[in-house]
C-alpha cells in the first residue's frame, strides 16, 4: 500500500484559519473596542486566506509543470464544482439580501468569474485563476522569474486595495484602476493575491525534508514576530491616513505568511508518515475548514433570525457572544458534512459509486448513437446564438434614451463657473440620474473631475459602488438599521436624520461615516438647528464618524421677496448652529447648503459642496425657469421610440382602449413602441400630447397604453414601418421640451425625467 504523509500542523492550522474568517465576517470585538476589532479581523484575519493559498501551493503548484495540463484541470473542476454547489446555495440568501437586483450579463460574468456571487465566495474563482497563471507561467519561465511576475502583479493590487489612496488621483494610474474596476470589484483576487502565495507555499514547502536546509526555529519565530508587528504598524497607518480602498493586502503580509508558513511546516513530516487513513477527528479536519468557510455566512443568517424568533438580542447585539454562536453553528455544521462526505469515500460509498459507474457505462453506448444528431442540433444552435447576439448588440431597437456627453459638459462647466473654486460639485445621481442612467452619468462625470455624489437610498449607492464609481457618495435618505452594514461594506456616508436615528446607526456597532443633516426649516429630515445639544452628542457616538453637516433650502427656487426672506433665515439658522458647534471644539468638515436652484439664484451662499440636481441635466421645474437659464443650460436627454405599424384608420373606425377616440374622417396612425411603462405620462392621451416624426407634429390619439402609444401621421409623407418618433428633443426646426410634456401632465420636469421607465436603452451620443 502507498505511504501517504499528512501534515497534521497544516490541518489543525487550517481549522483556525477558518476561524479567522468567521471574525472578518462577525467583527466580534467591535463591542468591546473598534481598534482591537480592527485589529483582530483587518490584521490576524489576513493571514488566514493567503494561508489557503500556501497549502494549494504546496500540494499543487510544486508538481508544475511536469503534472500536465490534464491534471491541472482536473484540480481546477473539483474547485468549480464546490464553486458551483455554494453559488447555488446562496442564491436564496443573495436574492432576499437584494444583491442579484438589475444585473446586466456583465455584471454576473463579473461575479461568477472575479467577485464570486456571494461575498466571500471569491476565494474560488480567485484559486482557479491564480492556478491557472501559475501554471500558464510555469511552462515559459523558470521559478524565480515567476516569482518576480507574482511580485509585480502583488504590487499592482497593493495601490488598488490597501494603497489605492496614493494613486487614486494620478491621471494615468487612476484612470488605469478605474477601468480595472469594470470588470471587478476588488484587486485581492486571482490575478493580483493568489499567484504569490501560491508560489510562496510552494517555495517555502522546499527542502523540509533536508535537515541541512532547515531554517532555525529561532530565527523563524523572530521573521514571523518583527514582521507580524510591523504588518500590524501598516495596517493602522494606513487606517489613519485613509488610504484604504480595500483592507485584504499588505506589504508585510508576504514575509508574515513566509515566516508562518515555515514554521508550521518545519518537520512536520516527523512521527506523521501513515500507512492507514487516520483516525479519530484528525480525518475530518481539512473539509470540516473548507465547508466552515463555504457555511459562516448562512450560519449568520441563520443565529440573526433565530436571535428575532427567540428574543435573544445578546445574540447579536453582543458582538463576542455573535461570533462564538456563529462559530459553533458553521463548525458542527461543516464537521457533519465532513463525516457524511468521508463515509461516502469510504467502503460502503465506494460500492455505490462502482454500481453507478456500470449503470453510466451501459448509457454511454445509447449517448454515442444520439451523438451525430446532437452534433447537428449544436451547429444550429450555435447559429441561433449568434444571430440573437448580433440582435442584442443592436441598441436602438424599440425605445431609448439618448444621452448628450457635450451638454453634460457644457453644464458642468457652467454650475461649477457659478460657484467659488473650493466649492466641488456633489451632483444627485438619485432616481437613476433623475431617469439619464446613473451609472452611465456618474461615469461620464467622474472623467470630467467629479469625485462626490449624493444619492436617495443605499440600493442607489451599492449599484454605483459595484459599477467602480469612486469617492464620497453621499445617501440623502432612509437606511434601515438591518442594511448598516452594507454602509460599512460599500463605503457610503449616510445621512443623519436625527438623534435618535443616530443612535439607531451607532448600535449597529461598525463604524459609519455621516453627513448630520440641519433642518432648518424645511420640516423634512435632519435634526432641528435649534436642537444643539442633540446635534453635539452626535459627535459622542462611537460608531460614527461625522465627515459633514448640511441644510435644504425650501424656497431657493424663486428670487421674489418670501424666498428671499425665507431662504435668508434657513441659512442664517444654518451658520449659528456650525458656529455653536465650533465655539464648543466640535469639528465641522465639509458643510453644503445649495442644490440646483440655490447655485444659480444663491451662490454667494456656496459651502464646500453643491447637491446639483435638474440644472445639471440642462432643465429646470418649471418651463418659466427652464427659459430663463436656457442661454446657460442645454437639455441632455432626448427620447425617441421606433414606428412598431403604420395603418389606415377609416372614417367611424376607433382606435386604441376604450374606445376614446373615434376617426372623424379617413386617416393614417402610426404606432408606437411606448407607452406609460417607459415614463410617457397617460395625461397626454387624447391630443393633449404629440410627438415628432420628419420633423412634422404628429398628435396623440385615443388612450395612451402601456407598451404602445397611437399617433396621427396623416399628411406626413413616407412614413414607414422602423422610422423615428422623437417624444423629447429635435426633429428639423422643431422640439418638444420636457417642461412643455411636464406642463401638458400638469407637473413638474423632475417627475417627468425621474420616472424613465428602466427598460428604456440609455445611448451617450
């Protein structure tokens, strides 16, 4: 029988290195004090999936590349199908958490392959693609150039994790790293962590059998002590200066992982090599840590709702007594299926895979006469695929936004010449860019130098955050207390409604960055200005780092004499409490008072931010205010829609629901690819509304439907099937407004634009 050695150092290691895990995902001293939390999941904790790694690395790596490509890709399935089996479990999980809401295919091609579709499911794919590279590496170079190869690639991750802040700003290096974070989320993944340490468990795994090359345990122990405490000093400058995109690489980290690596390997071949399977727990370790890092965030799951069904609040509340229970419950969890999956590779599963073998053995036979027709079947397929790519590729095909990149400048340029030059632009990019595509506007805006946004709700937050929008992105609105820690986990600064909610958000028990919000007379949100002490003992909470203050002006939309008054006293009740506040030693960093209207009629009151809103999309609310600023402000969003028919409508025929509206007179309709599901108001059914087709004013007829709209083309020749309606914006000399559709519905523009159905293509021209 084969000898087979185990490193019983290495299992018991990995047990512990799975709870470290469990503490980056439970923070289980931030009850306690936030710096030993820190220290214990943003320092310790990073030792434990690099040590993952190592252990490939030494087991995998060290037979590259003699082992074949076959075998590598062999190691690589079994990764994918544990892979596979936890995407799948944590499809429930990630469907109730609202995380799989408005993907695109790049989007879940970015979470399958890079982010992994739960948040610590990484790991997987970043060991298939750091096997991969390694390998790839292997049958061109020689070790030592793979290792300066993992070195720079480990470098160049560093300045998009834990050193982003040096780079963020350098034109080249920013723009490279915002490009890089398209297509994922994060540089600690299998291109820039997994190839080090997987050479890294290799190289330090040589030579433990030869007495001669083994290091002293002293010196090992004093590697592993000076650079464990200097990685610890990174870490907490790094905290301090803010530099921090992401917390999973450090410098430090590669001789930390050296040095422990070598000491836990260091004769671990004495008294271990066994000719029998072992006995006891010791069998049971390496699953039972594999399975616990797969289960923890369901165990979460699972002791949050029981601590809500049972009352027990000290089960999360309790940050300590949170992590043990999650530990027990991810360990007993993990060791059973450990024991289920060892019985399986035992006798009695080895029987039951032989009959299932020679049951898939007399299939195979029936498969290969079906293999022809099925060849066939693929080819066409296949042809399928690719005409229904080519469709989708296509983006003018039914209804769509289109987006002018020149206007977006134009005004950008315009608010900021309005305002003083230590004022910075925080545009709102709620409501989904008030219907212009957030994403695709806060892209376009951060080119143009914009690095802080304000947003209406967290989900707005997170979907800018996962498409790699950087900087502050500030959240207007409402968190829930549950939703805390996507605060935390996306970086969004939160405003403060009042007191009380601060408290709410302190007890949460990580750390949250706010704005305080200042009511100081619209009655809206924020704490009241008059209300200092409350505004004061916001400072005093642990949890929350006040990073701003603001106010809302109620009446900066008009120059008359009340909004002057009106908005003179908000910004006067505004300035007392930030004195009141100073006078007392509490600092007020970053304070905005004006959003679109208050830059163009107030900019004398400009703080350190502007919340522009409609101005920065070239309209304003009204039409009255629109034609006001129109020398200024260029319209960015015009819709269109394709002609779906053409018809005859003869005389006393009707057309459309009701029917409301019946032909007068022989007639051509033509319809449209729109309806009020895509934002067109059902206000302008009846002729209230038109639109343009060749430049000519085509009147809407009978009722405007959800999908489809009904528009009069008699006397506008050639029109045809595929044609263009313009609903807002140019065709020849004329145009439709949105302030002339928001005033023919009896609103204002900001509904108009903000209720863009989603289905509508977004198109920057």
């Amino acid at each position: 029988m084969r000898e087979k050695q185990r490193f019983d150092r290495l299992e018991q290691f990995r047990i512990f290195a799975a709870a470290l895990v469990v503490a980056i995902h439970t923070s289980p001293l931030m009850s306690l004090s936030a710096d030993a939390d820190f220290f214990l999941t943003r320092v310790l904790g990073r030792i434990a999936v690099p040590f993952f790694f190592m252990v490939t690395g030494q087991f995998v790596v060290s037979a590259f590349p003699e082992c074949g490509m076959a075998r590598v890709l062999n190691y690589v399935k079994k990764i994918a199908l544990l892979y596979g089996a936890a995407v799948i479990l944590y499809i429930p999980i990630g469907i109730y958490a609202g995380q799989y809401k408005n993907l695109g295919i790049s989007d879940v091609l970015r979470m399958l392959i890079f982010d992994g579709t739960f948040y610590h499911l990484w790991y997987f794919p970043a060991c298939i693609i750091g096997i991969l590279i390694v390998y790839a590496a292997s049958c061109v170079m020689r070790r030592n150039k793979m290792m300066i190869l993992a070195a720079v690639l480990y470098a160049a991750g560093l300045f998009g994790d834990s050193y982003y802040g040096l780079v963020e700003e350098l034109p080249v290096v920013g723009d490279f790293y915002e490009a890089a974070f398209q297509l994922f989320s994060y540089t600690r993944n299998g291109i820039f962590l997994a190839p080090v340490f997987l050479l890294l468990g290799e190289a330090a795994s040589s030579g433990t059998k030869n007495k001669k090359r083994a290091a002293d345990a002293r010196i090992l122990w004093a590697g592993l002590a000076v650079s464990f405490v200097a990685m610890t000093e990174e870490a907490f400058l790094l905290r301090h200066f803010e530099l921090q995109r992401h917390d999973s690489m450090y410098i430090l980290l590669v001789p930390v992982m050296y040095f422990q690596y070598k000491i836990l390997i260091q004769n671990a071949g004495r008294g271990t090599v066994r000719k029998k399977r072992p006995g006891g727990v010791q069998r049971y370790l390496g699953t039972t840590a594999t399975w616990t890092y797969i289960l923890h965030p369901a165990m979460i799951v699972v002791v949050r709702g029981a601590a809500k069904v049972t009352k027990l609040d000290l089960l999360v509340e309790n940050s300590l007594v949170h992590y043990f229970v999650v530990c027990i419950f991810s360990f007993a969890s993990a060791f059973m299926i450990a024991v289920f999956l060892d019985q399986w590779k035992g006798p009695v599963g080895g029987r039951k895979r032989q009959l299932l073998l020679q049951q898939k053995k007399s299939r195979r036979s029936r498969a290969q006469e079906r293999q022809e027709s099925r060849e066939q079947e693929r080819q066409e397929s296949r042809a399928q695929e690719r005409q229904e790519s080519r469709a989708q590729d296509f983006c003018l095909g039914r209804a769509w936004l289109e987006i002018d990149h020149e206007a977006l400048q134009h005004n950008v340029a315009v608010l900021r010449s309005k305002l003083p030059a230590d004022c910075r632009l925080m545009p709102a990019v709620k409501a989904d860019a008030y219907g212009h595509g957030a994403v695709l506007i806060a892209g376009q805006l951060q080119k143009m130098g914009v690095d802080s946004f304000c947003v209406a709700c967290v989900q707005e937050g997170i979907q800018l955050r996962r498409q790699g929008i950087r900087g502050e992105i500030l959240i207007l609105g409402y968190t829930h207390k549950d939703q805390c820690a996507l605060l935390h986990q996306y970086h969004l600064t939160q405003t403060v409604i009042d007191y009380e909610y601060a408290l709410q958000l302190n007890s949460c028990g990580v750390d949250i960055h706010v704005h305080i919000g200042i009511d100081t007379g619209m009655h809206r949100l924020g704490e009241r200005s008059e209300n200092i002490k409350k505004i004061m003992a916001v400072y005093g909470l642990e949890h929350l780092i006040v990073d701003g203050l603001y106010t809302h002006l109620s009446a900066s939309d008009t120059l008359q004499m009340y909004g002057r008054a009106y908005t003179s006293l908000q910004a006067e009740a505004f300035c007392r409490t930030v004195a009141a506040l100073r006078e007392q030693g509490y600092p007020c960093p970053k304070l905005h008072m004006l959003a679109s209207y208050g830059v163009l009629n107030y900019p004398e009151l400009a703080g350190d931010y502007a919340r522009v809103g409609i101005a920065l999309y070239g309209v304003l609310s009204t039409k009255e205010d629109t034609v006001r600023w129109q020398e200024e402000l260029q319209p960015v969003l015009s819709l269109k829609a394709r002609i779906a028919a053409v018809k005859v409508l003869y005389q006393g025929e009707s057309a459309g629901y009701g029917p409301a509206f019946t032909a007068a007179r022989d007639m051509k309709i033509a319809v449209l690819a729109i309806g009020y599901a895509d934002g067109l108001p059902r206000a302008l059914s009846g002729g209230v509304g038109s639109v343009l087709i060749h430049g000519q004013r085509a009147p809407v007829i009978g009722r405007i439907c959800m999908d489809q709209t009904i528009v009069d083309v008699t006397g506008i020749g050639d029109v045809k099937t595929g044609d263009t309606a313009v609903l807002i914006g140019r065709s020849g000399s004329m145009e439709i407004s949105v302030c002339d559709i928001a005033a023919q519905a009896g609103t204002i523009t900001n509904e108009i634009l903000s209720r863009m159905g989603a289905r509508l293509e977004r198109v920057m021209v």
